[in-house]
C-alpha cells in the first residue's frame, strides 16, 4: 500500500498541484518572498550562507514530510467517504 500512497503523492506533486497554485496571490506571493531573500542573502557571509543553506536543507526535508502525511490524511478521508 506504501508503493501506491507514493505513487498517487508523486503524481499528485508533479501533475496536479500546480493547477492551484495558479493564482495571481501566489504568484505575487513567490515573487516576493523571492526579492527578500535575494536582499538578505546579500548581507550574509560566505559561511553564514552555508549554514543558512543547511538549515533551509533540513527544513525542507520536514516540510516535505509534513506534505506526504497531510496528502496520507487526505486520501485516507477520501477513500473512507468512497466507501459511504
């Protein structure tokens, strides 16, 4: 059953989350997340920015954990109410 959740969470990732996120306050929002940390990223030092770029590394990771189990969750309530 693993194989399958992975499969359907990676499918969902790569060839439908997008279309929600194709709004224009998304948009704005990337766009200015971006400027900002081009502007902090410009105050750092050489070695502040590497561990900056392993903090955002590991945070990433958790986030990325954190989508598989809300998408679990989700496709668990969705295949129980299937079943109604």
């Amino acid at each position: 059953m693993n194989s399958l959740i992975d499969a359907l969470y990676f499918y969902a990732q790569k060839s439908q989350a997008f279309r929600y996120l194709q709004t224009a306050e998304y948009r704005r929002a990337v766009s200015h997340i971006e400027e900002d940390w081009e502007e902090f990223r410009a105050t750092l030092t050489a070695e502040q920015g590497k561990q900056l770029d392993g903090l955002l590394t590991q945070e990433a990771q958790i986030t990325h954990l954190e989508d598989e189990a809300s998408f679990c969750s989700a496709l668990s309530i969705g295949l129980t109410l299937g079943r109604l």
